[in-house]
C-alpha cells in the first residue's frame, strides 16, 4: 500500500522553528512585534522629527539607532542634548556614554534635563564601550523579567573619540602611530554584538560621529570608524552649518544646521534646515514655514482684508504674496511678521496635525509600492520614447 503523502503546512513548521532554543523571538511576520517601532523620542524641532520619521510628532524610533555626523561645531552634541530632554518628557531615562568629556551636571540643565534622570558614562575604548552596553542589557533584561518596564535611551557622544585596547597599549609605551584599521574591526564587531539586542530590549541608540574629507576627484565627507556604523543604524544624519546673523548685522547670533540623510529606513531623503541660538537654543517651530499653506492649515505670506458679501455679512478675505514680509493666520484673524510666526500661539496643535496629514507626511513618508501591473505601467509611461531609432521604431 503507497505511503499517503503528508500536507506540508508553513504554521506548523513555524511552530516547530520557535521551540528551538535561540529562535523564540521568530514567528510569522504578521504577528512579529520584535522590531516594531511602538514609540518616537522627539528631537526637539517639528521639521527634524518629519525628516527622520515622517511625522511632526515622530522623531526617534524606539527600536532603531540614529547616527549623527558632521564637522566639530555642527550640533551633534547639542541635538543629542535636546532629545535627552524630550525623552525624558515621555518617561525615559538617560545614558550618556561621553567619550569627549563635553557635558556635566550643568549642561543638562541648560538644556531642560534632570540630572538625576541622566546616568554619565565616561569611555575610553570600544571594547569598554560593549561591555558597558552589554551589562546595561542584561539588567534591563533582569529588571523586565522581574515585571518592571524601563525606557531606556542611550547615547555615545562620540564614535570618532574612541580608541582601541591596542592604541592605548601602545601610548603607554610611548607609540603614538593610531591603526583606524583595527578600530574599524572593532566597531564592526560592536555593532554586530549589540544592534538586535539593543532592538529586542526597545533601547534606541544615537550615535554622534566626525567626519573627514574622503579622497578622489570630487572629496566627500566620510565618517569615522569604518562602515560597522552605516551598517547597522536605521538613520544616519550628516549635519552642516551656516552662520546665523541679527538682520543687517555681522554679530553671531547662532548657526543654521543643514540635516541631509545619508541613510533611512522610514523617509524620503530630503535635507531639511533649523536654527540653533546661541541665546535659546532650538527652536521647534523653525523650518515650517517652508511648508505651511493657507489651503492646509491657515498660514500663509500674504493679507487679510475685511469686506462686505452681497447679504452685507463681513468676511475676511486672503490673498496670497509670495514677496509679502507679513504671514496672514487664519485662526486668529491677522496678519504676523516673521519674526512673531515661530511660536506655539500661531503653530496651535490644531495646525500641526493640519499640517502634518495634508502636508508633511505625503511629502516625507515612502509610498506605498503598488502592484506590479502598476510598477510596469509606470515604468512604461517613464522610458517610452527611450529606445525609439530614428525612424521612430523601437
């Protein structure tokens, strides 16, 4: 008698797979929560947030990592300082790993933070830096199983200041030459240890790091410390700066940071632009104004003017002018300057979620693919015309 053949079933093998020890965080794609982003940290300007996770109200993911590049001076320390505040806003404690001695008790003051909420860790190298990382998952581990829930942000200001066990030896014994070859190794190696452990305990890590003119014909600017980082983070910001001027003066009031994505899992890579005062810091509303419009929330450059309809009934009429020095507000029935606009009175919660749904989120959020007749339909409509001789026969 033929042996009856048995039905293969894709949940029975995906039961069969979570009993072996090792793979018990894996199951059917639909269910998985493992790196499921329930959770953003505000950075501490509307426009950055959208830029890195799409939304006014995002910003940093929860289970992901965010590695912030640039030159000294580009306001990685300073970003990394605000969303330090608002995370603890949202419940979360700080670790700040600091491997350039560039904040104290007092830093985090200035910034809006608790210091009593933000746990200071000075670091060498990277292998002290993943044997800290490593013991700071196992009690959190420890503290979850024992039914607490910590929220945890960590953060390394920065990559580029740390060394080797090799480079340290070797300062010792009075060898200055620095192997990068071997920090890169080691880095790569970090990043592989802790990255998913990192994601399984919900611990979003940022990640600072400098940059260097890269070689060939047209230089560009490259990070430190190999492609471990690039590999493992979700986003990676390169930061820029201009200088911010009083109007008709030559005094430094601040810089204009430039944020351009090299890298993002959640957003289209548009470079987006906010001010840092030296005087007040971040401002969360600066950037916006590059994307309000009178149809989406009621902000525009332009006037308003009261008139008369044909019942005698009094309106209030907008006409846009796109040269205007005055931004008219709908829902408080004037006109601003420029120097009034950037303000929680005029950017009401009402007119960033307008905002964000009619404007922010088509503009920054990946599409959705569409199906593959519609893929190929499109690709057709793009390259008709492009293999055509000249007599018009493809």
């Amino acid at each position: 008698m033929a042996k009856q053949k048995s039905e293969f079933s894709f949940l029975d093998l995906d039961k069969e797979l979570s009993k072996i020890a090792g793979f018990e965080t894996g199951s059917i794609l639909a269910e998985n929560t493992f790196s499921e982003v329930d959770d953003w940290i505000p950075t501490g300007n509307y426009l950055l947030n959208a830029q890195l996770s799409g939304s006014l109200f995002g910003g940093i993911p929860n289970t992901r990592s965010l590695g912030l590049m640039g030159d000294p001076g580009t306001g990685k320390s300073f970003v990394c300082l605000n969303v330090a505040r608002e995370a603890q806003k949202k419940g979360y404690d700080v670790v700040y790993c600091d491997t350039e001695g560039a904040i104290d008790k007092s830093s985090a003051i200035k910034f809006g933070s608790d210091p009593n909420k933000v746990r200071y860790q000075p670091i060498k190298t990277v292998s002290e830096f993943q044997t800290f990382v490593s013991n700071l998952l196992s009690l959190v581990k420890k503290s979850k199983e024992g039914g607490a829930s910590p929220k945890i942000l960590l953060i390394v200001d920065s990559l580029g200041m740390l060394s080797t066990d090799k480079e340290l030896n070797d300062a010792m014994k009075g060898h200055n030459a620095a192997d990068m070859g071997a920090k890169a190794k080691e880095l790569r190696k970090l990043f592989r240890v802790i990255t998913l452990d990192l994601t399984a305990s919900k611990i979003p890590l940022i990640c600072t790091n400098h940059v260097y003119a890269g070689g060939g014909f047209f230089p560009t600017k490259e990070s430190s410390g190999g492609d471990g980082p690039i590999f493992a983070m979700s986003v990676i910001s390169f930061l820029s700066k201009a200088q911010l001027k009083e109007s008709g003066s030559t005094t430094k009031t601040g810089i204009i940071v430039t944020s351009n994505l090299k890298k993002s899992r959640f957003t289209i890579p548009e470079p987006v632009k906010f001010h840092i005062s030296f005087a007040n810091g971040m401002n969360p509303y600066v950037g916006l104004q590059d994307f309000v419009t009178w149809e989406a929330c009621g902000i525009e450059r332009g006037k308003l003017e009261e008139i008369k309809n044909k019942d005698g009934v009094k309106e209030v009429i907008f006409t846009p002018n796109a040269a205007s020095t005055r931004w008219a507000i709908r829902h408080m029935g004037k006109t601003v300057t420029s120097s009034q606009l950037f303000n929680p009175d005029i950017f009401t919660q009402s007119v960033l979620e307008q905002l964000d749904e009619k404007v922010i989120q088509p503009h920054f959020l990946l599409p959705a693919m569409g199906t593959n007749e519609e893929i190929t339909s499109a690709l057709e409509a793009e390259f008709e015309g492009d293999f055509e001789d000249g007599d018009g026969q493809k």
